[in-house]
C-alpha cells in the first residue's frame, strides 16, 4: 500500500494500543490541518490523546470505561510538515489509560477489529479512508456472523464522532491524507463505524 503523502501544513497522528497478552502495539493513523494549532507538534499529541480519552458525553473511543482491563491506550504520536523540512515529531506524554470494564476469557483476538471509515465530502474511493482499531470489548457483543451488538454499536459510532469533534474543538481539523503528491488532503467530515467487525487475514510462509 502507497505511503501517504504529507504536504506542508498538515500531519499524520499515530494512535497506539496495547493488549496485555500481547507485546506489539496496534496502531491506527489519523491526518490533520496543522495551520490552525499554531501550537508545537508535542501540544498538538497532547491534545488528541486529550480528544481519544475524554470522558464527557458518551465517553469516547479511548477512555477507560471503552475498553476492558486487558486493554490500555497509551498514546498518540504525531508527525508534522511545518515547512519544506524534516518531518517534527511530538509524543503524547499523559499515563497510559488503563481499561476499566471487566475482562476474561472471552476476549476478541487481536485480528478481529473495527472497520472505521473516513469519510469526506467528495465521491470515490479515493476520498475514503479507513482504520482498524481494536475491538476492545468482550467477544459477547460480536455475533457469530460478526455483527456488532447494536446497542454497543450506536455508543461507538457516538464515541468515534465525539473524536473527530474533539479533534476539531482542538484545533487540529482531521484530514485524509492521499498517497500522490501535489492532491490536497481532504477534510475528514465523519467517522463512520461499520456493523460488521473486520478481520485480517494472514498469509502464511509456503
């Protein structure tokens, strides 16, 4: 898959989970209009781990009450293009958030996930996006078929939005970011969740 290409004045967030049983982070990407923070690439981090873990509204897609206790967020990394220059790299520098729901057995496997399209204003696939986050509730609200708990799915689909919000609240307007140079990235204008989990297949060593 192509690298995505970050032009001057926007960014490309790294959010990062780990799972206990596990010593991999996953990771899912988000870009961004840096020309309206005016604040360094370290504050903006800060400020979308801020956007990932509030615990207003509905909660939101990273705050402890979202994920069992086999489950921690620990942070977002950003990468901007402020200039011609070298990417500017920021952390997130908060404690990682420790999920609170209870946990077990019963627990997802780690290439089960959720599909989370970014959507823009424009038509075609080229204009969408998609990430695979962690699914990180009890298998229990996954059918056998993979559909999502409907009740669980409509807080979820709140709680992605609520990020996008956040993002934009924060001064770090959400943008999809396209893998050929001189296309503009596209403001994000949702965060849809499917309602069908995803899951990753591996190719095995022939």
């Amino acid at each position: 898959m192509p690298e995505v290409v970050i032009p001057v004045g926007y960014a490309n967030a790294v959010l990062t989970w780990n799972q206990t049983t596990r010593t991999q982070p996953i990771t899912v990407t988000i870009g961004y209009d840096t020309d309206g923070s005016g604040i360094s690439a370290a504050l903006n981090a800060a400020a979308i781990f801020a956007a990932a873990t509030s615990t207003g509204g509905s909660g939101n897609i990273c705050s402890a009450a979202s994920m069992t206790t086999a489950w921690q967020f620990t942070g977002v990394t950003v990468y901007e293009r402020r200039s011609a220059g070298p990417l500017t790299r920021g952390d997130s520098v908060a404690a990682p958030v420790i999920g609170t729901l209870t946990s077990g057995a019963n627990e997802l496997t780690l290439n089960t996930t959720l599909r989370v399209t970014k959507r823009t204003g424009f038509v075609g696939r080229a204009y969408r996006g998609r990430m695979f986050a962690p699914f990180t509730r009890l298998e229990g609200l996954v059918s056998a078929n993979g559909v999502i708990d409907a009740s669980t799915l409509a807080v979820l689909r709140g709680q992605w939005t609520s990020f996008l919000t956040n993002m934009s609240t924060n001064l770090c307007d959400p943008v999809l970011l396209h893998s050929t140079a001189g296309v503009d990235p596209s403001p994000i204008t949702s965060l849809f969740v499917q309602g069908v989990v995803g899951t990753q297949r591996r190719r095995l060593n022939r």
